[in-house]
C-alpha cells in the first residue's frame, strides 16, 4: 500500500512492538504528530526533550524493551544529546527520531537546523540519515535490530521533513523477513575452546571471585550467575550496573564494589587468583589504580564487545560472546573440571570464610541519630516499607552511592541509574519510564536537591498522566557529593556548592499537580512514606531534610588502589585504612 514517510514510520513503530513513545513535537515533526492521532500508539508528552530521551532510557532498562523518543530539529534534536549520550555508555537499547529540514535545505544555516547526525555519532551506536522515502522502512528496521542485538545501544533516525510528506509503497510482509546487514554481523557464542579453559582455570582456583557488571541483565542471565556461584562456591561482587543480577540477601553477595564499593567486594578483588568478569569493562570507579587491581589474579574476561576485552586490563582467557550463552556452555564444562579437581574445594570454603569475616568485621556503617535525619536511614526505610520490591531510579551523587549501598535489590532490571555518564536530572523522567513500562510496580525515584532541579519540570508530566512515582529528595542544601570532595581533598573550600537558597519542593510539587510530603525528624520518616504509598493517582515528592554533611563511605581517593579504602569511623575518633 502506499503511504506517506510519517505513516510508514508510524506502521514500523507497530509492527515492532512499540507501545510507548516519549516525545515533543516541533515544526519539521509536524507530519508524524498529525498521523499519531490515528494509531494505538501511546505518546506520552514530556515537558523537555532531555526528560524524552530519560524516560525512553528508564522505560528500556526496566523492560528490556527498545526505548523510543521523538524530537523535532535544531533545539529538539540537541535538547536529547544528554539523554542519548546517557544511554549510550551504559549499553541501553533506544531508537531516537529527530526531525530535520527538508533535504534540499540542508547545509543552507535553515531555521532550526543543526547536524544531527554529526553531533550524535560520537554518542550512538549508529545513526541514519534518511534521504529517500523509499529506504525508510528498512532503515527503521534496521535501527530496532542493531539497537537491541550485540551490545545494545542508542540509534539516532534523522527525518528530513520532505521524506515525511513524500509516498512509497509499504509491504508489511516485506518488513517482517529478517534483517540483512553485511557489515554488522554481531558475535552470538563464545569459542568452544576459549571456553574449556574457562572452566578449568575456575575449578582449580582456591580464591576465585565473579565481577559481574550490567552486560549480564542485559543478557537476562543473572540466574546462571547465581548457578555458577553456587556450583563452585564463588563470592560475587557487581558494578553498579550489575545490582540485581544476584539478590542483595544472597549469602555470597559482597555488595558492589569500586569507589564506594564495600571492604569485602574490594579486598576480595585484591586478594583472588581469578577474577571472573562477566558483561563489566574495569571502569576506572570500579579499578581505582588499575595496576593494583586485581594484581595477584588471572582474569577471565566474557563480553558480547569485543573492544571492551582488554581496553583497561589483559584478559588471560577472553571469550568474546553474549553473556547467556557462553554461561549455559560454560556451567556443564566447569561441572566436569570439578569433578577433577575436588581437592581444591576446601581452600574455596576456607577463602569464603574469609570474605564472610570481612563483612562482619567491616560491614557498611553510619552513625545513627535521634536529632537529624540521616539519609542512609531513609533509603533503609524505604527498601523496608516496599519489602525490596521497588523498582528504584536515582539521580547522580552522594544519594546515587547510598541507594547502592543500602537498598538491597533483589532482581534484575529493578534498578535504573545514570552510571557510565553521571547524569543528574535523570531519575525524575527515568521513574515516569519505569513506571509507564512497570504499572504494577512502585517505583521510587531517589534523588537529591541538586539533581532534583535539573529536570524537576517532569512533575507536571507525571502528574499529566496520572503516573504514581514516588520522589524521594535527600535535601542536604548541598551538592553533597562536590561538597563531600571537597571537603577531604581541599581542606573544606566549599565553593559554589551551597544551595540552600531553593524552592519549597512541597508547594512547588502541589503547584505541578502532585503531593507534597516532608519530614524533619527521624520519626516522621516511616509516617511519610507510608503515606506516599498510599497515593495511587498522582505523583508524590517527599523532601526528606537530611543532616548536611554526612558523608559516603566507604571511600577510595582518587589514584588509590581499592585496597586503600577510607572507611567509616565505627564510632571511634578517626577513620582508619583498611589493609588486607
């Protein structure tokens, strides 16, 4: 049949799955937005691009659906740079389309026009520039592929307004059939052999531990992550990508590690022989001082990208391949190497007795309070009064470590977090895709004062829909994580971070259409969130007036390796070093 370029995409969308689409409409997406109107598809309309492209974000990694964002050209198109680079470092599957001038205008300085495709290159997996209508429909084909297969990532679809209005014939078969791209062929299995040593090298390590980062949710493996913990005795530590890949409350479960990782996960980074990194790229939060990571390990390393393997640490055995299938070919080879190798099972018990005395002996800790609401109290309260179910977003900062640290995850895809770019502002519109993806979950969005104001605006798209998030602010007057900084490494000049001159965040959420909650004693915490969760029809913003200059710990300064940990002061007068 034929039709126009704005209802072919609009037919490709549907044949897709899609369901919901975060946009803005602008002059040269006119044509799309006027086709809308007659599809099921759901737009739901954001109040900044930048919330678009996060709430495209939060919905994806919450799903494991494709994310899918409209804007239109010049201001709409760069208003999702943030949001595209955001999804694009943490492996988040999103097709953004973007509106452009018509092709004929391109490269004359139009009224709203920039390069799209230029400025997106850098910060997406693949972007298209669409000339003739006749290409569109295998070139949306073909984004939703390459989004979501290999390392998933961000495609960027530039639509010229005149590819919009111009006809083609559209064959729904046609589109159907499989995807044909000579030049991308991403690697699905691991080699058979690369393989075989993996198993062996795990059966005879005596203090082996698993980095498991956010490549193993993408790969919906976290189950045969679990198994093979279990199976050889394995303490596992993850990114904060990775959280939810093995229950909080698993008993081999150290928490996360890097730079504000706990003692456990990191000494058992310093002192195993094998360290098994599964969909992680040794990120330098996570590293530290790379030389001195890991230093006395041999290192298996399974990504489904190949670049990642051996970008920041030699790989003793790389096995390049989708993180699910290399463990279902893994796990019976390593059931065979152990057989072989009993022997070495009682030094594994004895290095997890070890790792499970480091966590009593070192555990995570804050000094508790009568007077002033501590923030790691409240993200406790909450884990406790959702029982862990919460679907969790934050924000970027001190906020960001203590929900790692404090709410105990226990699936995957329960958690959506900016950890790659640090994008405050995120959390608010990434809770509305999360909870637009999940209606039948909590969400909860974690957030402090400063990157509550980045992108606050969204309340009122929230509040549009009807969207029951709930908005925690951990209002410390600071921007606490610069100011904790600061604070130790430049003898407490805290310039430019004092923001105690802010909105009132009640009367502010009440004028947007959404409830205003606070709490300024330890006691009234419990009483607000429970009255939070019992709003259903609207969203809800609790500012929680936290003391101002606690700080996150564990800490490892910057330079230093994991090992050299600043820890909580358990009470006594000065923090000490932890030393293995």
């Amino acid at each position: 049949m034929k039709l126009s370029g704005a209802e072919i995409l609009l037919e490709a969308l549907k044949l897709e799955g899609v369901e919901y689409i975060f946009g803005y409409p602008g002059g040269a997406v006119l044509d799309i937005y006027d086709r809308l109107t007659y599809t099921p598809l759901k737009h739901i309309l954001t109040r900044h691009e930048q919330g678009a492209a996060h709430a495209a974000d939060g919905y994806a990694r919450t799903t494991g659906k494709v994310g899918v964002c409209f804007a239109t050209s010049g201001p709409g198109a760069t208003n999702l740079v943030t949001g595209i680079a955001t999804a694009q470092i943490d492996s988040v599957p999103i097709v953004a389309f973007t509106g452009n001038v018509p092709t004929f205008m391109i490269g004359n300085d139009a009224f709203q026009e920039v390069d799209t495709v230029g400025i997106t290159r850098p910060i997406t997996k693949h972007n298209f520039l669409v000339k003739d209508v006749n290409n569109l429909a295998d070139t949306i084909k073909k984004a939703f592929y390459i989004a979501k297969t290999g390392r998933p990532g961000v495609v960027l679809v530039d639509l010229p307004k005149d590819v919009m209005r111009s006809i083609a014939d559209f064959f729904e078969q046609e589109y159907r059939s499989p995807v044909q791209i000579r030049s991308y062929k991403p690697v699905k299995k691991g080699h058979p052999g690369q393989i075989k040593r993996a198993a062996k090298a795990i059966a005879q390590a005596k203090r082996p531990v698993l980095y498991v980062g956010g490549g193993i949710i993408k790969a919906d493996a976290s189950d045969l992550i679990v198994k093979l913990a279990e199976l050889v005795t394995i303490p596992v530590t993850t990114t904060l990508m990775g959280l939810g890949a093995i229950p909080g409350t698993h008993p081999y479960f150290l928490g996360m590690l890097g730079m504000h990782g706990t003692y456990a996960a990191n000494m058992a980074v310093t002192e195993c022989d094998l360290l098994i990194a599964v969909g992680a790229r040794f990120d330098d939060r996570v590293t530290g001082k790379v030389a001195e990571f890991a230093p006395n390990a041999k290192i298996i390393h399974i990504d489904v990208d190949s670049a990642e393997i051996g970008k920041v640490k030699d790989a003793h055995i790389p096995i390049v391949g989708d993180a699910k299938l290399v463990l279902e070919e893994l796990l019976p080879e390593v059931e065979k190497q152990i057989m072989k190798n009993r022997e070495v099972s009682l030094e594994r018990d004895r290095w997890m007795d070890l790792v499970q005395h480091w966590k009593v002996r070192y555990p995570l800790y804050y000094e508790p309070s009568d007077v002033v609401i501590k923030p790691q109290f409240v993200i406790e309260k909450i884990y406790e009064i959702t029982d862990g179910d919460a679907i969790i977003s934050t924000d970027v900062g001190q906020h960001q470590m203590w929900t790692a640290q404090y709410y105990k995850f226990k699936r995957p895809k329960q958690l959506a977090t900016s950890g790659g770019l640090g994008t405050m502002g995120y959390g608010v519109p990434a809770a509305i895709g999360a909870q637009i993806g999940n209606p039948d979950k909590t969400v909860f969005c974690i957030s402090g004062d400063g990157s509550f104001q980045m992108n606050m605006q969204e309340i009122v798209t929230a509040a549009n829909y009807k969207i029951p998030v709930k908005i925690a602010i951990l209002n410390n007057r600071y921007l606490g994580m610069v100011r904790q900084w600061q604070g130790i490494f430049y003898d407490r000049n805290y310039s430019e971070v004092d923001i105690a001159f802010q909105p009132d965040f009640v009367k502010l959420t009440e004028s947007m259409g959404g409830i205003g909650l606070r709490a300024e004693k330890p006691e009234d915490v419990e009483k607000v969130l429970k009255e939070a969760m019992a709003i259903n029809d609207r969203p809800v913003v609790i500012d929680f007036v936290v003391n101002r200059e606690e700080d996150v710990f564990p800490m490892v300064p910057p330079g230093a390796a994991v090992s050299e940990m600043i820890l909580p002061d358990y009470g006594k007068k000065k923090s000490r070093k932890a030393v293995s």
